[in-house]
C-alpha cells in the first residue's frame, strides 16, 4: 500500500510500515509537510497516488480522487507501542483493500 500519514501520527508507523512491512509509506514530517494546509498535504497524496491516512476526515472531505484512511488515535494504544499497532492496524486494512482508490490515476 502506497500510503502517507497525517502528522497526528508517530513518524515511527511510517516506518514500521517501510521496513518491517513492504508498504510504500511516508509520514508527511519526512516531506517537510509538517503544518502544511490539508490542501497541501492532500495534493502531494494524490499527485503520489497514496492513500492518506488520517484522523481529520473533515478536514478533507471537500478533496476529490483522493483515498482517504481514517484511524482514530483513542483506538491505539498509547505510548510507545502505537505506531506499531498502527502499522499492523494499516497493513491488516492494506491486505483487506487492496486497490481503495477507484479514480483513474491508481499505479498497478
């Protein structure tokens, strides 16, 4: 899964997700994302073809072709162990959904 993590997140998942996963995913801190406006952050997901993965999906109902994840942070765990469980959270989904962008832009 092509995937890129809103900044509620750990960076930490982002890279669960890398090298203990295969998922292609990054954490918008590691694009110099961090602040950035959701149109923005919205803009790079699609133009990279990921799913976005966030908590604010208010915050991005107004975007179009754009695969929105939503994973409430009160469901994780707290502390150290939550951008594990998020990895796991999200590769479980990742294998359930395999192709969740129905637009025309979605990479084989």
């Amino acid at each position: 899964m092509r995937s890129l993590l809103d900044e509620m997140y750990p960076a930490e998942a982002a890279r669960h997700l890398r090298d203990e996963l295969g998922h292609d995913a990054v954490h918008v801190g590691e694009l110099g994302l961090s602040g950035a406006a959701d149109s923005e952050v919205a803009s790079v997901a699609r133009a990279e073809a990921r799913a976005l993965v966030t908590e604010n999906m208010a915050d991005y109902a107004a975007e179009h072709e754009l695969a929105l994840v939503c994973v409430l942070k009160r469901r994780l765990p707290t502390g150290g162990g939550q951008a594990r469980a998020l990895a796991l959270l999200l590769d479980r989904w990742a294998t359930d959904n395999p192709r969740p962008y129905l637009g025309q832009h979605w990479p084989d």
